[in-house]
C-alpha cells in the first residue's frame, strides 16, 4: 500500500515509519523542512514538503495515496487547528473510499481510572481536552478512520518517562502511568490501518502500569514527594495535572481486535538495564 504520514521524524512517527517500510509499505511522509525531508528519505520514505495546515494541498496528496496515519504533534498550541485542516482534508480526499485513516489520539483522554476501556466516559484534563470532540466528529464521519490512543510512551530512552526518570516525583508518585513502548505501538498502527473496520478508539497500552515512584526508583533517581504546586510551577498546570493523573489500562480491545500482542521490554525493566 501507498501510505501518507505525518509526524515522520517524530518519537511515534519515526517508530510508525520504520515498521511500514518494514512491512513493504510504499510510505509518503509530510515534512516541513528540507533537513526533515532528508531524515525520513534516509527512513525509506519519500518526502513531501508542505505545510499540514494547507487543506487544499493535503487534500491533494492523500487523493494519491491508499490510506494514511496522523502522528505529527508540534505541542506548540496549535495542534487543535492544525488538526482541524488535517481531519477536513481527510474528509475531502477519502469520502466516498474505503481508504484506511488512522488518527492519533492520547490515553488522558479518560483521567484518572484504575481500568481504562475506550467505552470509557471522557474526563480529559485542560491539556487535551480538544482532542474529545474531534475524535467523536472523525469516528462519526463514515469514514474507514480509527483513532489509536497511546499510553504514555517510551522506549529507546525517549519519551516523557526518560525526562522525568531522574527525579524528584511528580506529586507523591502514588500515580500509575499506563506504558507502552514505542515498537509495540507501531505495531498497532500497523494493524489498526491494515485490518480495522474504522469507527472505533483502539487503546494503545502494554497493561504494565507503574506508578510514578517506581519508575524513579527503577532509574535511581531522586524519590522526594513534591507538592502540587511544585509540579504546576515545574511543567505548568496543564501538563502537571496530566502528570497527576492515575491511570491503568490493559489495552485488551487492541490485543483481541487484532491479535497484538506487546512483547518489548516494560519501561521499567529499561529504566532498571540504562
């Protein structure tokens, strides 16, 4: 297949890249830069320079492609916007087809919950708490479109649990993080895209949820509890209340749906071989 994606030189879009050239996949990525274009070319990918909030362009290059997947996040304030452009180019070009989109979501969406399932409630906290309504327009658009909902992602000594490793804790670090890394969760776009009906959320979770205190120990990091108001003046209050957050979550409708099964090591058996 002919894939469109976006976010290429990203933490999950670079993931997302290596597995569907791996699988054979002709994959087309959306980049802004010509240094980015270099970086998903070396990928195995063919560039396409623009701009994501170009509708009219978008629209153009997915109308050549067999399907596409959405992980480009700038975290700049403007991803709702920006998001807006991509679901309407997507409407534009797809409408009609049975070309496969898979969207990124995020697991915040559910707030603190000690067994998350997508037939959750939505109780995102202020950070994402955009992604709501556009994920319900997108599912409700006839669209062959899934949203995938990443854990809090990891691996090869990137995301957010490696920028906080180090200590102090979050809060008091009683809170559970729901974790997958981040070769498994390229391995669910793979199959939400290849094998998914659309219409559907997909959780992206490994079913290790930590708390916050044993992914500082398993790195040997600092272990001092911090106040609330220390997190909020440390990451600003809409990230430190999603850091708060108490989550844990399974993502068994993903490994029945599509037979995935996560198998990389657990974040805290990284932290513990760093």
């Amino acid at each position: 297949m002919k894939i469109l994606l976006t976010g290429g030189t990203g933490f999950i879009g670079s993931a997302v890249l290596a597995r569907l050239t791996q699988d054979g996949h002709d994959v087309v990525a959306v980049v802004r830069s010509e240094d980015s274009a270099q970086k998903v070319q070396a990928a195995g990918a063919t560039a396409a320079l623009g701009d994501l909030t170009d509708q009219e362009w978008l629209a153009a290059q997915l109308r050549q492609v067999d399907g596409a997947i959405h992980t480009a996040a700038a975290g700049d304030g403007k991803d709702p916007e920006r998001d807006d452009v991509v679901l309407a180019a997507v409407q534009d070009a797809f409408a009609g087809t049975d070309k496969s989109y898979v969207h990124t979501g995020g697991i915040w969406t559910y707030g603190s919950s000690s067994d998350i399932s997508e037939s959750d409630p939505d109780a995102a906290p202020a950070l994402t708490a955009w992604r709501v309504e556009r994920e319900s327009r997108l599912l409700a658009s006839g669209l062959t479109a899934s949203v995938v909902q990443p854990a809090v992602v990891y691996g090869h000594g990137q995301g957010i649990p490696a920028m906080v490793a180090a200590g102090p804790l979050i809060g008091d670090g009683t809170q559970h993080w729901t974790t997958v890394h981040v070769d498994d969760l390229a391995d669910l776009y793979l199959a939400v895209l290849t094998k998914a009906d659309g219409g559907r959320r997909y959780v992206g979770a490994n079913g290790h949820n930590p708390t916050h205190r044993e992914i500082v120990q398993a790195a040997g990091g600092d272990v001092t509890p911090t106040s609330v108001d220390d997190v909020h003046e440390r990451f600003g209050e809409a990230f430190g209340d999603a850091l708060l957050l108490d989550q844990q979550a399974s993502g068994s409708a993903a490994r029945e749906a599509f037979d995935w099964s996560p198998d990389r090591p657990t974040l805290l058996e990284e932290l513990a071989q760093a």
